[in-house]
C-alpha cells in the first residue's frame, strides 16, 4: 500500500528505541505500515492500524495519518487526546496520542 485512503485520525507517535522494546529497525521506512494497536484502559479490541507519517521529527516522533482495517470497532474510542499502543506481537513499538479527528471519519 502506498496511500492511506480516508484516514480517521492525525495522531502522535513516539516510535520506542530498541533498548526499550522498540523496533530493531527504527521507526517503519514504508509509505503505509500496518500493526495492531490497543486503547489501553478500553474495551476496545486489539485492532490492525494503518500509519502513514506525514511529519517525521527527529528522536522517534512523527505525526502520521492513522486508519483501521475495523474503523467500526475503533471509532467510539477515536478522540481527541485519546492514547494509543501499537504493537508488534506482545511488544509495544510506539506510543501515539490522537491530535484531530478527521471528517472522514
């Protein structure tokens, strides 16, 4: 996938540095990079998310276009402010906060 299509959310990512769990690899380097993630402290289900990073920041962080392959399963927890944990399997790669909602969602 090169293009996120009708993203929900414009979020804020800290990708976490391998020596705390992080990607071996640093931050994902594809156009759309596909994981799980997980609404800590919800009843929301672990969900396959779409990032696509729109400004990329030095020290791990990027703003990035989000979507879910269910946008109906993360919809009632999609605000502003709202916490996010992406995953690899059972290990946290990076922490994102939502900035905006977006219309499409």
């Amino acid at each position: 996938m090169t293009e996120l299509k009708g993203p929900m959310a414009v979020a804020e990512i800290r990708w976490l540095p391998e020596s705390q769990g992080g990607r071996s690899s640093g931050p994902p380097t594809a156009p759309v990079y596909a994981a799980t993630a997980t609404f800590p402290g919800s009843d929301a289900p672990l969900l396959s998310i779409l990032v696509e990073h729109i400004d990329p920041q030095p020290h791990g962080l990027a703003l990035a276009n989000i979507g879910f392959l269910a946008p109906e399963l993360a919809r009632p927890h999609l605000h502003v402010g709202a916490e996010l944990l992406i995953t690899e399997g059972p290990r946290i790669v990076a922490h994102a906060i939502i900035r905006h909602s977006l219309a499409s969602a």
